[in-house]
C-alpha cells in the first residue's frame, strides 16, 4: 500500500471513489489517470513534436503562465478597490469639516424642461443612486464619507463613497442662468499678427513671451479685460497659432455646446482609455474628444480595430499639428486648461487625464461637484501633500523635472509671499492639487484662472501643481473667488487607473520614465527587457 500511496492512488479513506458520488468504473480522464500513465503520455506527446518544438511549448507555457498570473493578480486587486470605502488621508477634522459643509445650494425647480429615456441603468460599486422625483431638499443632505478605515493589506489612497442623483435627475438640476462670475464680465484675449521672440522674458511664441510686467498685470482684476492665453499668433486658436488643427474638426468643435469631455495624449504616452456607465443622455447631448498628435494617431488607427472615421468608441480623435513645445506634458497643459478656447460654445467641460477611466456618468459629476457646491470650478486635492514646497521637492525627488529651474520657480513664489501650507489657512484645504481632473463652468472668472494658470506654465515648469496656489490666491485677494476642491478618494470614485498591456519597441528614454513613473504609482510591476529593446508595461 505504501507503493500505491507514493503513486497518488486513491485508497479507502475520505476520498475513496467506492464512497457515494464517485466517477463509474472504467472512466477515463486526465484527472483520473495514475502518474505512471500521464508520463507516458506526456513523453508520446513531446516525441511527436520534437525537442525544438518541446522547447517552444515549454517556453509557451511560462510566458502564458506568467502573463495570467499578473492578469489576475491586477485584476484581482483592481476589483478589491472598487468595493473599499476606506480612505487614508493625513487631514485634520478642521479640514474634512470645511470640505463637507451641511449646507447645501437650492435647488432648481427646472425638472419639467427636460427629460431623459434609455439611460444606462449599470451602477458603480461606490455611487448611491437615487430615484428620480420632486423634492424639497437634496436627497444627498446629510451625506458624509464614512470615518476612515485602514486595511494592513492596503494601505495606498482608494475609493469612498460619493453621493449621486440620478442622471435624469441631475440633468433636470442644471441651471437655467449662467453661473455669476464675480467682478470680471467681460475677457478677451491677445491676439498679434507676429510675436518677435524677445529673450528677456519669460515663455514662448504660443503664449506671447509674457513680460513680467504684463504677467503681474493681468492679476488686476476689473470689470473688462484682455489678457494672454495661448494661441497669440494666427486667426483663431487651431489656425496659424501652432497647436493647428484641422478645418473640419475646428467647424465640428464650434459646434459642441452644453458639455464636451476631453483628454489627450502626445507622444504616444498613453492608451486610450474608453468610458464606462455613460447614459444615452450624456451620449446624445455631451460631446467627447480626444486630442493626439501623428504620431499617436498612427498607432491608433493601426493597433484599433475601434477606429472608425476619426473615431475611436465614444471618443471622436483630433489630431493636432505643428506642437508649439518639444514636451509632451508642457504640450498637453493646451487642452488641459484652455478648453474654453478651444471650444468657444461650450457651457461645460470635464478635463480627464488620458490614463484615466471615466466610469460615472458626466452629468453626475457636474451636479456633485459643481451645481451642488454652487461652484464653477471643482479640483481634485493631492491625496498626501497639501504643502507646494513639499510637493516641489517631491518632483526633485521623483526627477519630474529639472530641479534647477524647480528651484528657481519656488524661489519665484516665495519672494512673492508664498507660505507653507496650515490649517490657519481655511477655508483653504490645499495647497496641492490631483490635477489630473478638471470640471468647471465656462464663465469669465474661471475661464481667467486657467489663462493665468497656463502662462505659469508657459513661464516656468510645467509642473501645474506647483503654481496652482499662486494664481489661485492672487485672484481670490482681488475677488474672493476660488476653485472648490474635493477629497482625491471622491475623485477615484468615478475615475479609475486601469491597467493595459502593451508592447514599444525601442522606447525612448522620455517614455521609459514616464511609464516606470506610473506604474512605480499605481504599485504595478514592469518589466523592461534591455536585450531586445521592448518595454512591455501595464
């Protein structure tokens, strides 16, 4: 018996087959041959195929087994944070009071003037949608994310839970006026019909090589003003201007009014990534692009079998020509913060960041984070750091940048009167934003922070983090307005960081780090195989 045993034969214990249930007699299988036999099978099958062809089999075998196990140990985790409501944020309860108010803004009563059929009915794991009816008070009054949790197992930033109406409800909530927009009426923008470099200032020819002067100029806010915002040179933005897009896409863009959803990738940084839960309301009504530049484009049309007509599932893709930086991240601040230019009929814009999912319907957004708030501009706050001199170290550190010209910016901000961050700055919560979503209302002062955002960026790295406080504060000692901001954990609530597999032969080393860098982020292994030049990454 003890022969039998070592051979793995079933003998008459809990798992005998003479026990009830067992497979009949004279059966044959796979799982029911003994070792001896499936060797000798296994020996018949490699001696058909020969060694060569074993050692390809083999090889096979590893690779898919390897690719499997990293699929499913992604997909695993990815699932797991969908479901966590817990949040691991070093703020104080001053903090995440003023973030949370009890009060909430009126409501509209426009509920008549718009109707909605077909909508979407998937959930997401983390929204609490609420049925569609008349109400006196918000359904989501009282609402609050729940105390934090921590979990030994996780302990990066992750989802909570967020409040959402429905998306016929949300889209009955919006607002019949145009939001107020304090002291700032009417904004222009410079326009000349050649820039001539001039050295001693700061910037580009894109963005009209702002002097000092003229920079410190455009933070007097009065009732009507002209300010610099891209696209100095050419007819309109996207003619002449660099940044140029085609004809019939500016014609197609002037057309998009109500809400436009944007995101971009230059240099073929990134994958695109398609929308989830998107209602046919928000499909009919919102508008959604996706600035590339060639080479991107290329790739698209190439390695998608969703590409049709310049279009790629919901996304209709625009290619941009004659970059106006070599940087692809500088580049990207254009349709970053200059939707309003680019769009001049839009009411509404959502920015996302192209490695990221959009998976909550748009309109659920603009009523959560704008309409609710009473806001016109709503920003994600960075998960860990809420500090712009803690933040500029860490991109030193994480070398995002030239730590020079780093340095030499915050030496800028300082002399300017640029402190660290404490709560003896509320209603303040942030210094630091997640600025990899954007959602506001195009109304002139909003529309004036993102010109004046982009000419720090213009000016000096293209880090927006770094200068988001400084035109934040400038423009709210003059008017008192300011961008609302949000817990990040709300912002992973509807947008996701999903994971893709793909191949670049012969990276470059600007895309290597790039990529390292998000992966090293979302805490995914990479793997980057020197002797053949390919960088496979998730």
């Amino acid at each position: 018996m003890s022969g039998a045993a070592s051979l793995g034969l079933r003998t008459g214990s809990c798992g005998s087959l003479a026990a009830g249930g067992g497979r009949k007699a004279g059966a044959r299988g796979w799982g029911w041959r003994g070792e001896k036999e499936r060797l000798q099978l296994l020996h018949r099958a490699l001696r058909l195929v020969g060694r060569r062809g074993a050692g390809l089999l083999l090889l096979l075998a590893v690779a898919s087994a390897a690719l499997f196990c990293s699929l499913f140990a992604v997909a695993k985790d990815d699932n797991t944070s969908s479901i966590i409501i817990a949040s691991n944020y070093e703020v104080t309860n001053a903090i995440q009071n003023s973030v949370y108010p009890s009060t909430t803004r009126p409501l509209m009563s426009s509920q008549d003037q718009y109707s909605a059929s077909g909508v979407n009915e998937t959930e997401h794991p983390n929204q609490l949608l609420l049925p569609f009816a008349n109400f006196t008070n918000h359904p989501c009054e009282g609402f609050a994310v729940p105390p934090t949790l921590f979990d030994k197992k996780r302990t990066g930033p992750r989802p909570c839970p967020v409040c959402y109406v429905s998306v016929d409800q949300a889209f009955a909530l919006m607002p019949l006026q145009a939001s107020q927009s304090p002291v700032l009426e009417i904004l222009n923008y410079v326009a000349e019909d050649s820039t001539t470099a001039n050295f001693s200032n700061r910037g580009s020819a894109f963005g009209g090589y702002l002097s000092l002067e003229q920079r410190n100029k455009s933070f007097d806010i009065t009732n009507s003003m002209t300010v610099h915002c891209g696209f100095v040179r050419g007819k309109k933005p996207g003619q002449g201007t660099g940044f140029d897009i085609n004809n019939d896409d500016l014609l197609e863009m002037e057309q998009c009014r109500g809400l436009v959803v944007a995101s971009a990738i230059f240099g073929n940084y990134d994958m695109i990534q398609h929308p989830r839960n998107v209602s046919e309301l928000a499909k009919e009504n919102a508008c959604f692009y996706m600035f590339v530049d060639e080479e991107t484009n290329a790739y698209v049309k190439n390695s998608s079998s969703l590409y049709r007509d310049n279009k790629i599932g919901i996304w209709r893709l625009v290619v941009v020509q004659n970059l106006p930086y070599k940087d692809p991240r500088r580049t990207g601040k254009i349709p970053k913060l200059l939707l309003h230019r680019l769009f001049p009929n839009v009411r509404y814009s959502i920015w996302i960041d192209a490695k990221l999912q959009l998976v909550v319907d748009p309109y659920l957004l603009l009523e959560r984070f704008l309409w609710r708030k009473n806001a016109t501009f709503a920003i994600s706050r960075h998960y860990r750091r809420f500090d712009v001199f803690e933040e500029a170290e860490a991109n030193k550190a994480a070398g995002k940048y030239d730590n020079s010209s780093i340095d030499e910016q915050i030496d800028f901000y300082r002399n300017e009167g640029l402190t660290h961050y404490s709560t003896a700055k509320l209603p303040i919560t942030s210094d630091v934003p997640e600025g990899c979503v954007i959602i506001r209302e195009h109304v002139p002062i909003s529309n004036l922070f993102t010109c004046l955002w982009f000419n720090e960026v213009d000016r000096f790295t293209a880090r927006d983090q770094i200068s988001f406080s400084t035109v934040r504060d400038k423009i709210r000692a003059k008017v008192g307005w300011m961008p609302q901001m949000f817990l990040d954990c709300e912002r992973r609530n509807f947008v996701v960081q999903t994971t893709t597999w793909r191949l670049l032969h012969s990276p470059t080393t600007e895309q290597v780090a790039y990529i390292l860098g998000v992966v090293l982020q979302a805490g995914i292994r990479c793997t980057h195989v020197k002797a053949y030049k390919y960088l496979f990454c998730c």
